[in-house]
C-alpha cells in the first residue's frame, strides 16, 4: 500500500494523514534536488505519471528459489513461463499427498500466483501480506524464507513494517505475532471473497 504513487503516508501513530504525499521522482530529479524542494514536490497529489521500473531480476531469483525448493532443475536458458509451467504443474499434485500429520500444507496454487504478481508490480497491500504471511508460516516456511519472499516483493530494506526486517534470517513482528497466535492460513471461500481464488481455481 505504501507505495501506490499519489496517496496520502498516514502517521502510524494517530492514523491521520501527516500531510505528505507519496510522489514519482525521477532519479534526476533525486539527484538535482534539495530536501526541501523534494518535501515540497511531495505536499500533494502529482499529476503525471512515470513508467517504473519493475525489477525483472527479483522475479527471476523468485521463480528460481520456488524451482529449488520443488526440485525443479532451472539454468538461465529456461524461460520464466516455462518454470512456472512446471512450477504449477509440480505444486498442486503435492497437496494430495497426505502430510496432515505434520500439520504443513504447501502452498496454494492462486497464492503462488499472487506472490508472483506482486514480485513483478513491485507491491503489496497489507491485507495481501497477511494472505501471503499466513500461507507460508502454514507450509512451514522458516523466517528466511518468509524474508526473501517479502524482500522479492519490496526490493528494498525491510524496515519497520513488520513483514521482514534488515536481517536476513529475522521476519518482521507481524509474521512473529502470526506465529505466535499459530493462526490458520486464509480459507478458500474468503479467498474467493476477495478475488484472489476462482470457483475453478485447483487448490
Ligand atoms: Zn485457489
């Protein structure tokens, strides 16, 4: 959410908006610019609109990390639609195997692709974080690969967030309190609620 170009920071403290804006600057404009001049551009709403550039090598260190953990052999050669052809096809034969006793489910299918989607925009909303958190505290994943899962998505330091923090084996405080409170990952039905999973979706 925080990084949807023209909307309002909100102050975490009061929830009221702090006056500031969130605004596209072009690098040259970062690097001519002072401080002030920068808050100054950022009092309101910015009428044009910049083409960002999404990071393509995120996404491809993503698809490769969920080739590794699927045991799907990948080279540089291999296109990102053919991985995640066999990403797809190997992950949801998987939750037909039984490992209930463990109480880890893999990963859904519709999850995966929203991951992937918001690798390649470069955000997500927080209820989408929640989604994503839960989903993987529920497959078992460890804190780092909670972290570089965000990470991917943010491509930038992790802050005070809570989804991932600047050490790599450390997720955010929201993932711990996830954790904590051993909550069961989003149903199906709310999935479905919120556009996320379709009637004909597999999982
Ligand atoms: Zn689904």
């Amino acid at each position: 959410m925080r990084r949807i170009p023209n909307t309002q920071y909100i102050s975490k403290i009061t929830g009221e908006p702090t006056g500031v804006w969130c605004v596209q600057l072009t690098v040259n404009e970062v690097m001519k610019m002072s401080i002030e001049e920068l808050y100054g551009m950022a009092m309101g709403p910015r009428t044009e609109e910049f083409e960002s550039t999404k990071s393509k090598k995120a996404y491809r260190h993503f698809v490769e990390y969920m080739c590794d953990s699927l045991e799907i052999k990948h080279t540089v050669s291999l296109s990102i639609q053919h991985l995640l052809d066999k990403i797809n096809n190997k992950s949801s034969p998987i939750k037909q195997s039984s490992i209930k006793n463990d109480y880890i489910m893999p990963p859904r299918k519709c999850i995966i692709e929203l991951i992937e989607h918001n690798i390649e925009r470069g955000h997500s909303s927080h209820e989408e974080n929640k989604i994503i958190g839960m989903e993987l505290i529920n497959a078992g994943y460890s804190n780092r690969d909670i972290h570089f899962i965000f990470e991917s998505i943010y491509n930038e330091p992790g802050g005070d967030w809570g989804w991932y923090t600047d050490h790599p084996d450390k997720a955010g405080h929201i993932i711990d309190n996830m954790k904590e409170k051993a909550l069961n990952r989003y149903s199906k039905d709310k999935l479905i609620q919120m556009n996320i999973c379709r009637d004909n979706c597999p999982c």
